[in-house]
C-alpha cells in the first residue's frame, strides 16, 4: 500500500506543472482508504496509480474549492487551483483512458458543487464513489462474459 501511495505522489508531482503552483497537500487518509478499495478489487498496480491519482486530484479540487468567500484574502488562488485541478484531473483521465470514471463521476461530482453553492456541504467521500465504480465497472464485466 505505501508504494502504491508513493508512486501515486510521484505521477502527480511529475504531472503537475509548476507555473500553476498548485500544492499537493494530500490528506494521507484519503489515500490509504482509496488504497485500500484498489486493493480489495484486485486492481492492476499500474491501473491502480492512475485511479488513485485521479481520485486525489477530485480531493485535492474539493478541498481548494471548500469554504471560499468574497472576503477571503485567498479567494483567487483557491478558486484557480481547485479549477487547476479539475482540469488536470480530465486531463490525466483522458491520457490514461478513464473516461469510464469521468463519465461516471460527472453526475455525482456536478450534485456535490451544486450543493456546495447552496451552502449544504454533504458529500459523498470520493473513495465511496470510486467503488461504487468498480463495482458497477466489474458486474458489466461479468453481464459481458456471460453473454
């Protein structure tokens, strides 16, 4: 698990450009829970450091666009690196052909920011969202092995 969790960092610092100057300041929890559900899937290691690294950069996005107000000194610089990345995060899932996820998570991730404007901040955790993906990713591949 810690060297899905280091080779993950390393994608994403390797993936970051650094006149964005976004910071990386990844909760470790949220890894070891999103490292965990790969894990228990059976998910390739090299598959498994792509989904990780896109389910941090939706963490990293939420935690910049979170609490943000006219008055704060900061406004600007989270709101452009939440949106920094977000864009990465379709950027990489692009690259690395997971759009299934993209796909997946759209509706859910458009419901948490909707509510987030509302002022309501219930979300699901985003690793809950990443299995209910596998989940429904491997029961297709099962429907499509018996046909």
């Amino acid at each position: 698990m810690t060297m899905l969790i280091e080779n993950t960092l390393q994608l994403l610092e390797s993936s970051c450009a650094p006149e964005a100057m976004a910071v990386l300041d990844l909760d470790p929890s949220e890894l070891k829970e999103t490292a965990s559900i790969l894990e228990d899937y059976g998910i390739p290691f090299s598959r498994s450091i792509k989904l990780m690294a896109l389910i941090a950069l939706l963490a990293l996005a939420r935690k910049r666009h979170e609490d943000v107000s006219f008055s704060d000194e900061q406004l600007t610089r989270k709101i452009l690196d939440g949106d920094y990345f977000q864009s990465l995060y379709v950027q990489l899932a692009m690259q690395f052909d997971e759009m299934g996820l993209v796909r997946y998570l759209a509706p859910r991730l458009k419901k948490y920011y909707i509510s987030q404007a509302m002022g309501k901040l219930s979300a699901e955790p985003l690793h809950d969202s990443l299995q209910a993906y596998l989940q429904a990713e491997q029961a297709a591949a099962r429907k499509e092995q018996a046909i």
